[in-house]
C-alpha cells in the first residue's frame, strides 16, 4: 500500500492500514512532515516502544538516521522504520517519486493531499504507470471527483483488456510452438482480471460532516449518509430500575461503563472491559448494567424538502420587514372598521361604502358638506389613516430597495434568535458541516474571521446568518448570540482557536453544548476530561476529522465500498456494501448465522440487479432497492450484495487479510 498526502490524514491513514490491516505502507510525504507524530492505531500500540528501542540502538550503532535506514535519491529521501512501513520525502509527488515508491508494485494508492490539483495529477501518473492499481482520491470537488472517477475507471478498463488480448496472443503463439501449454496462458489473463483496479473518490468533509452535525444537535443522532441513503443510530441512556431498553432495530454499541462519569474519558480500544463494545450479541446487552447504548433506531431519507419560493406570502416577507407587515395590516383593519361603520351610519350598500371610504382615504372625495354629522365624522377618520399610510408606503419602498441592493450581502443574526447553533469557521469541514445543518432544518450563525472563506458563498446563498470578525476577540460570539445559543461547533482549523472558544463560551453559559475540532488526540483527550469535570451537566465532545475519514479511506483501499463511519467515543464503526460472493463467513449462511458478534452485523440487502448497483441513485435507496427488515432464517446467496456494520479488525477478516507477522517476531 502507498500513500501520500500532505496533513494529518496520510499519517492516520498509514497507521490504519499498518496497524489494523497488517499491510505493507509505503509513506510519501513532504520533508516537513517529519516533525509530525505519526498517530499509533491498532495492534502498533504494543510494538511502539519496540520500534522506538530498535531506532535509538540503529542510531547508537550508526546504522543510519531515522529508524532502520534513510537515503536520498533523485530528490527523493527514504527513511525506513523497524515496522512494516517505509517512509519517503520528497517536495513534489513527479514520476520518479511515484516510481521510487514501488506503484508499478503496489496493490492500492491513496492520495490524500489537500489540493484537488495534485491528487488529479498524482493519480493520473499512477494509472499510466500501473493500470492495474486500486486508487482512493481525496477530492472536496464532488461533480469533478465523478468525473475523474469515471475517467481513471474507464483508462483501466480499456489496458487490462488490451494486456488480457496480448495475455492470450502470447498464450496461442506459445501453443502453437510447443512452448507454454494453455493453462499457463490462462493463469496470465486470470490474473490480469484478477486485479481490482477501481478507483474511489471520497471526501474527508463528507465523511465527517453527518456525525459532527449529529453531535451538536439534540434529539439528532449520528448518522451516515451517502447518495441519498442515511443510516442513523441515537445514543440511548442505561435504562432505571425495572425498565427495558428498546433496542430499536438493532443495538450497534454497549458505550463504555465511565460515560456516565463526568471524570471520565471517552473508551477506546485500548479501555479493555470497561471500554465500548461494538455489535455486542442479545446476552452481552441483556447482561449489560449501567451502561448506555447506540441503536439503530430508524433508516430512512432526509433529504432536504426544497421549497418552490414562489406565491404572495413568501415573496412579500422576503421584501418587507415584520414591523412593516404588521403595519399593513393594521391599516387594513382600520380601512375595514371604517366600512362596516359606514354601512351602520349611512345605511349605504357595503360595496358603496366600501367605496366612499377609499376615496375620503386618499383624499379625492367631496367634501361631506351638508351630510349628517356621522358621515363627516367617517370622512375625518378616513383622511388620518389616509395620513398614516403615507410614511408606511414610503418605508416600504425604502425597505424593498434596501432589499434588492442586500441581497448579495450577508444577512445578520436577527434579534429573537435563540435555539441555534454557532458554527466556527466555515472552510472545508466547516462548510460541509452547514450544509448538513441546513438540510437538517437546524438554525445556524457562522462565525468566520477570513471574508473570503469558501464557505461563505454557500451561507449567502442559503440566508444563514454570518458574524465576520476573529472569534477570539471580545464581542464576537455575543453578536452571534451565543448566550442563546443551543451548541456551539468550533472547526476552525487552530486547536487553540476552538480552545480559546469554547472556553469563553462556557464562562457565559456553562450549560452550552460544545464539539471541538482537535488534530492532537492526547490533547484532545486532556481537553475533553477537563471540560467535563468542570462542566458535568453540559455535553462536551472532541472529534478530529482524520480519526473519522481515516477508516474510511483505509476501507477503500482494501477495495471495499464503504458508506460511512459512525464515531463510538473514540473508536469506530464502518458501515460498507459487500458482495456475498467469495465470502464464506457470509455465503450459504442464515442473517443470524451470518451475525459475529464484535466484528461484523448483516443490516440490509441490496435487491436491485448487479449491473443497476454501482450507479444506484438516491431513489433507489429510498425505494424498494435495499430491505432492512431482513428475518434472521434467510439465507444469503453468492449473488446477494449486503450493507453491513463492521468493526475495523472485522471489515479486515472479512476481507481475508491476515496480519503480517513482523520480521525477526
């Protein structure tokens, strides 16, 4: 396995693949990424201190600098390290890069740089290098990340035909001399088809914006969503004495015994019993006391109801203000009142007095000269309403030019806003996470320091109120309301910054519901414990959004589809389509037979046709595509494709990848 990239992702993504998987990475990375830590996941935990010993008595012995070796080739530096993962600097990822990183050898390349540019460019190198190679890209750009996918797809399609053709000329021509029998030919093009060289586009955004969304929302739990499907699970609390808990669909997790402790820290894999239990059986939850769980409580689509904005109602709010409605409409009762008593005075036909009235409004009436007392009386009130309609009329124009000449502009928190959520920084994550709000139907007031941040065009566009201004100074998070605010997102990309904002807003309401983003996961952890001992009653969590992405990425490169993640304090569960066929943990078994308790749940079956899969829209997860209520007696067929949850090391077994035993071990 190859990755590159540029941030925090390439690394976490390496230690997944190193540490869950087993595999062989290769990680290219630029030279100033050596300072920092690579993250420790997985089985890696155990052997840390071994590899830290073994690189100190390399340097000791002189044996090279950093691990088991380093060089420097054509531009390129090779640190190796004592694990199973080779470590290259180079400043441009060019084709002696590539080349040098053993792609023309490597089973799946991952480019997770943060330019869209360079992951494009990177991953058209490698498919001319390797057409057989499995490709992840990290794209932002959804619509052009199609288009490259299909592009690279079809690039690799169209050599391995022409290398299974030259297989089997080569094959015939060997037969026809006697050479090289037929079978022989035949293993060649087997194993030309026998490479998955699909190529994936994910979007650590996406992947993390549903389950930072579902954290900072009551009521809303985390959540999964991908071309329309959502698969959403809500924590539910231990149940009280002599109360059942509802298991929902399907219960996903036992959360870990300290959840309920405001002292203690989120479980991990490392929490032994006491930690989270993914996919527990129905004795570990009927034997689990005390502890909360994560349910599948309902699938279905939440797509966003897009109104047609047309019709009298919206467009007149649109231009005026509520003050001046309410002023319209107390003239109009007035002109109303001003009829009937007319009516009741000169006994005249309503319409005919309707009439008169309008006319003695807008002064261009007769006098009532000579006409009973009360009809002059009429006429008198009718002339000071027609005065009160002037200033209203002329504040309506003002207000609808105001209007027109805003609305590019960004609008401002209104003044009874409460209930929302104030979200901090709106770049890539940030702005991700407001869509996702908005089709949630959730208010929301961004705070964003830079006045040209992406995310900006898209909180125009929506109407979502923007406060600009640094968040750190005094007065910004009151003008975004904070005091009424329901939780507070902080995802600017500085730790200090959503530090230093979270810590201020919870001097003005202790209560605040908070989720920071944090790259650091031992800071986070101190952070998080903090928080909530000094704040028990209020909800604190810290998410990083490469600890969300990661499993995902890694899933792809093993070259499965994976839907989702849904973060379970500080472990996850994958959530991924995987054919039947080929699996016989799967295949010829019963759902319940099928069922691993701790490593993988059957939760759906995709009923539409194997060539409709890969281009299954939206509609088709909500129609009669995917059957969630699937009865435990039936049998999963070769042909059968199924949406799974799955642990990590699980999605791995299945995948028939065992662990590498390390050398010398």
């Amino acid at each position: 396995m190859v990755v590159a990239g540029d941030d925090a992702l390439a690394h976490r993504l390496a230690a997944e693949l190193r540490g869950v998987y087993g595999e062989q990475v290769t990680l290219v990375v630029p030279p100033a990424q050596r300072s920092v830590r690579p993250p420790i996941v997985g089985r890696t935990r155990a052997t840390a201190l071994f590899d830290r010993v073994s690189a100190a008595v390399n340097r000791a012995s002189g044996n090279g600098g950093g691990g088991g070796g380093s060089g420097e080739s054509g531009g390129v530096r090779t640190v190796e390290t004592p694990g199973s993962e080779r470590v290259l600097e180079a400043v441009d990822l060019t084709d002696d890069v590539l080349a040098h990183a053993g792609v023309e050898r490597a089973a799946a390349l991952a480019l997770v740089y943060d330019d869209d540019e360079t992951n494009i460019r990177a991953a058209l190198t490698a498919r001319r290098l390797n057409p057989r190679i499995r490709l992840v890209l990290r794209l932002y750009n959804r619509r052009l990340g199609q288009h490259i996918e299909a592009l690279l797809d079809q690039a690799s399609a169209l050599a391995t035909a022409a290398a299974a053709a030259d297989s089997t000329l080569d094959g015939g021509a060997s037969n026809t001399a006697g050479g090289a029998s037929g079978p022989g030919a035949s293993r060649a093009s087997g194993r030309v088809e026998a490479f998955d060289a699909s190529t994936t586009v994910l979007s650590d955004a996406d992947t993390a914006a549903p389950a930072l969304a579902a954290t900072a929302v009551a009521g809303t739990s985390k959540v999964v969503q991908t071309d329309g499907l959502m698969l959403r699970a809500v924590e539910r609390p231990p149940p009280g004495p002599g109360e059942v808990a509802d298991p929902g669909l399907c219960t996903l997790a036992l959360l870990s015994a300290t959840t309920n402790d405001p002292a203690g820290a989120d479980g991990s894999e490392g929490s032994g019993a006491q930690g989270p239990q993914l996919l527990p059986d129905e004795r570990a939850v009927a034997a689990a006391t005390g502890r909360g769980t994560v349910v599948l409580e309902n699938v279905s689509y939440s797509g966003p109801e897009l109104s047609s904005g047309r019709g009298v109602v919206p467009w007149f709010g649109s231009l005026l203000s509520r003050r001046l409605r309410w002023s319209f409409a107390g003239l109009v009762a007035c002109v109303v009142g001003l009829a009937v008593a007319s009516v009741l005075v000169t006994g005249e036909p309503a319409l005919q007095a309707t009439y008169l009235t309008l006319l003695d409004l807008f002064a261009i009436n007769d006098p009532a000269i000579g006409k009973p007392l009360g009809r002059q009386i009429l006429q008198l009130c009718s002339g000071m309403v027609g005065l009160l309609l002037l200033p209203v009329l002329l504040a309506a124009v003002l207000e609808a030019l105001g209007t027109f000449r805003s609305g590019s502009a960004l609008r401002k928190p209104p003044r009874g806003l409460s209930g929302h959520v104030v979200l901090l920084g709106v770049g890539k994550i940030g702005t991700r996470v407001l869509a996702r709000l908005r089709e949630l139907r959730i208010p929301v007031v961004c705070v964003e320091a830079d006045p040209e941040a992406r995310g900006l065009a898209l909180a125009r566009r929506l109407r979502v109120p923007v406060v600009l201004g640094d968040v750190t100074q005094e007065g910004v998070l009151e003008a975004a309301k904070i005091n009424r605010a329901h939780a507070l997102l902080a995802l600017t990309s500085a730790d200090t910054t959503n530090l230093e904002a979270v810590l201020y807003a919870r001097t003005v309401r202790p209560d605040l519901r908070v989720v920071l983003r944090l790259y650091d996961d031992d800071f986070a952890t101190a952070v998080y414990r903090t928080l909530r001992s000094a704040h028990p009653d209020a909800l604190t969590r810290s998410r990083s959004v490469s600890h969300l992405a990661a499993p995902a990425f890694a899933g792809a490169m093993m070259g499965r589809q994976i839907l989702g993640a849904i973060p379970v304090e500080r472990r996850v569960l994958l959530f991924a389509a995987v054919d039947v066929g080929g699996h016989p943990q799967l295949e010829g078994r019963t759902v319940g037979e099928a069922f691993r308790a701790g490593a993988w749940r059957v939760l759906a079956l995709d009923t539409a046709a194997p060539g409709e899969r890969r281009a299954a829209s939206a509609s088709a997860a909500r129609g009669p595509g995917l059957v969630w209520d699937l009865p435990p007696t039936y049998v999963l067929r070769s042909e059968d494709r199924v949406v799974l949850a799955a642990t990590r090391r699980g999605l791995a077994e299945l995948l028939g990848r065992r662990p590498r035993q390390r050398a010398g071990a």
